[in-house]
C-alpha cells in the first residue's frame, strides 16, 4: 500500500514539474494568484469600511438638518418664438422691359449701380420717331383748325350734321395719332419703377431689342425681407406686425416687424410663407443670405435658472426642487421654454419661488431643511460669460421660445 501511495505521489510531483517546466502554465499559474490576492484584498476592505458607514449614518441622522443655499426668484415676461431657416430676398424684383422695337443707343447706369425712381436706364436710338410727333403734331393742329371753322358754319346754319361728325372724327383721329408718337418718343428711354439698384442688364451698347424684351432687372433692398417657412401647426400661433429677429450666415443680428404670413400653404412642403421686413437703408443688406428667422408667437411668465437645477421625478417628469413656508423640500414640475448658455427658461414654478440652489441632489421631497438663502437678482444666470450665445432646446423649438444662437429676446 505504501508502495502504491508512493509511486502516485511520485506521479504526481512529475506532472506538476513537467507543467511548470512549460512557460504558458507557469505564467497562467502566476496570473491566477495574482487575481485571487486582488479579490481577498477587496472583501477585507469592505469589511473594514463597514462599520465607519455605518457610525457615519448614525452620526448624520443625530445631527442637525441638512443645510441647503436657496434663493427666491421673480417671474419675467418671456417672449416665445418660432425658430425656422430663412433666406433674404428683396422687396421688389422687376425685369424692366423695351416697349419698342430699337437699336441700344446709350447705356447711362452700370451694373451694380443704385438709381432713383424715374431715372434712365437704357437708351433706344431715336430713328424718325421725333419727326412723325412732328407730323403728328401739325396734323392735329390742322385738325382743330378745321373743327373750329365747322363750328363757325354750324352756328350759321352753314353746316350739316354729318360734315360736324365728319370733323370731330377727323380731331380724335388727330389727337390719338399725336399721342402714339409722343409715347414712342418717350418710350426711347426705359426708366427705372422705383428707387433701388440695377442688379443685371440684358443688353450691350448697339444691341438689337424688341417691344417686351429685358433691358435690366432692378431690385428695391429696401426694406428686405428675411422669408421662410413655418408647419401647419405653427403657423396658428404666429402673430402678424409683431418684432422678430434673424441672425445672419455672417452672425450679424436684425430685426424687423412680420408683415406677411400665408394664407395657402405650398402644395410640396404643406408649409405656409411668411415675410419679415428689415430696414436697409444703406443697402449692406444684399438677396440671398441664410439666416435663423425667430418669429413672435405670444408672451409668458417664465423664470430663468440654471440647466444643472433641473432633475427628474420618480415618473420620469422634469422638475426642480423649490421649499415652502415651512422650509421642506417640494418637487415642482417644468416645462421647458427656452435653453441659451444664460440658462434655460422654463413655466409651471409659482410667481416667486424658493428654489434649492445647492444640496437639491441630497435631500427627498417633504425633508425639512435649514435654509441660507442667497441674494438674488430676480433669476439665476449660468456661470458662462457667453451670454449671447443661444440654441434650440428640446421641443421648444416648435412653438415656443427656442431661440438659436443669439437671438434677441
């Protein structure tokens, strides 16, 4: 029996220097120690650190209660927007057009140039046309000549009914003739619609036109209108003749009254257009530009705190702690109007709450609390010195007062 446990033993102790002999079992082998003395360390030091948790609860619930900073804010009138992509167009766009058929004789305005209502823009050589509103001219002061002495004849009894037609005929005749070729020779100048800028021209010096053909296409830029286009169901909300305020490609920001809001939505998008007119003035304003269009949809009492306040209740619902008069710890639910690096501005909080500034994260509904109350300013303005920075926040952007970076409020 001794012989036999012996030779096992023997056996054995040959395996286990064979496997260690091996590099990879001796390295696995190693690496297991190692991972059990990493997990007995672990169940030492939590046995250790239980008994300190547990005097360190029992030394808070024989405390004080918690304290906590507050501070008392003041409901402020908020302006709620629509936010939408928009693009400037001018407020006018006309193709002015030759009335007669002619030969470009002068071009007076160049490309680019603004020009004045009335003012010439094209110049069609005048051929004989002076001289036919010459005839015409003599022609129908012959022709009153003639009316005058039939006149004469009639009183005396001297003149028939029919000669007298035949004569005032003759006069309307006259007249129309001397007004076609006076509109001829005024039409040998095509003129500016209104003050504004010739943005194109169709023709060159010496080039051939006819009746209804483009000369030049000029833009009226002021007011421009910053458009574009709201859903069906914002466009309820709107209100028309109300400031709105577009920030520009180039971050500059302009406001303007809306002036214009569709009454038929397009057949395509199912969206409605609208119009917002900006002054111009000076013309820096050019067509074209994209822009982020804010359009007035009513105005609310909404209170201005920071985003890191906001948290969430046991059913999902976005809230804030506020106190009562009592000092305990109240859950008062949101909504969210507006998020701006300032801060977000949201509704549903009493006209002048106390809400938990600091600490809200360790205390439960109905605690009561010791209060130090912070100075307040009438909101709560995010650490952050970009203050004018904005952006869409959540469903706000629908209806309400989403604003995108730095819309004016």
């Amino acid at each position: 029996m001794i012989t036999y446990w012996m030779l096992g033993r023997l056996v054995e102790m040959k395996f286990l220097s064979n496997l260690w002999g091996q590099r990879n079992y001796r390295v696995a082998l190693i690496v297991t120690l190692l991972a059990l003395l990493w997990l007995g360390s672990g169940l030492l030091g939590e046995s250790g650190a239980a008994p300190e948790k547990v005097l360190q609860g029992n030394s808070a619930d024989a405390g004080e209660s918690l304290r906590v900073k507050a501070r008392r804010l003041q409901a402020q009138p908020y302006t709620t927007r629509v936010v939408v992509n928009s693009r400037t167009e001018p407020n006018r766009a006309v193709q002015v057009r030759a009335e007669l058929d002619g030969v470009i004789a002068a071009l007076p305005v160049a490309e680019g140039r603004r020009v004045e209502a009335d003012e010439v823009i094209c110049e069609i050589a005048a051929e004989d046309r002076p001289e036919r509103l010459a005839k015409a001219r003599a022609a129908l002061r012959k022709a009153e000549l003639d009316y005058a002495g039939a006149q004469k004849l009639q009183r005396k009894g001297l003149q028939s009914e029919a000669a007298m037609a035949q004569q005032e005929v003759a006069l309307a005749s006259a007249r129309a003739d001397f007004r076609r070729a006076e509109v001829d020779v005024q039409n040998l100048q095509v003129r500016a619609p209104f003050a504004g800028v010739v943005n194109s021209r169709a023709v060159e010096l010496g080039d051939f036109i006819r009746r209804g053909e483009e000369c030049a296409t000029v833009l009226d830029l002021d007011p421009i209108l910053v458009v574009g286009e709201v859903s069906e169901t914002q466009v309820a909300s709107l209100q028309q003749g109300g400031i709105a305020s577009a920030r520009l490609q180039l971050g500059e920001v302009v406001e303007g009254s809306l002036r214009y809001i569709s009454q038929q939505a397009h057949p395509v998008t199912r969206a409605y257009r609208v119009e917002v007119a900006v002054a111009n003035p000076r013309g820096q304003l050019r067509s074209g530009i994209s822009a982020r269009m804010a359009l007035p949809t009513g105005e609310v009492m909404a209170h201005r705190i920071n985003a890191s306040l906001l948290t969430l209740d046991d059913r999902g619902d976005l809230g804030v702690r506020i106190l009562d008069g009592d000092q305990r710890v109240r859950f008062a639910n949101v909504q969210l109007v507006s998020d701006e690096n300032a801060g977000v501005w949201v509704t549903g909080l009493p006209p002048q709450p106390t809400i938990i500034t600091v600490g809200q994260e360790y205390v439960s509904v109905g605690e009561q609390v010791a209060v130090e109350l912070e100075q307040s300013a009438g909101d709560l303005p995010a650490p952050s010195a970009a203050l004018g920075d904005t952006r869409e926040g959540g469903q706000a952007g629908e209806m309400t007062a989403s604003q995108d970076e730095a819309l004016p409020q």
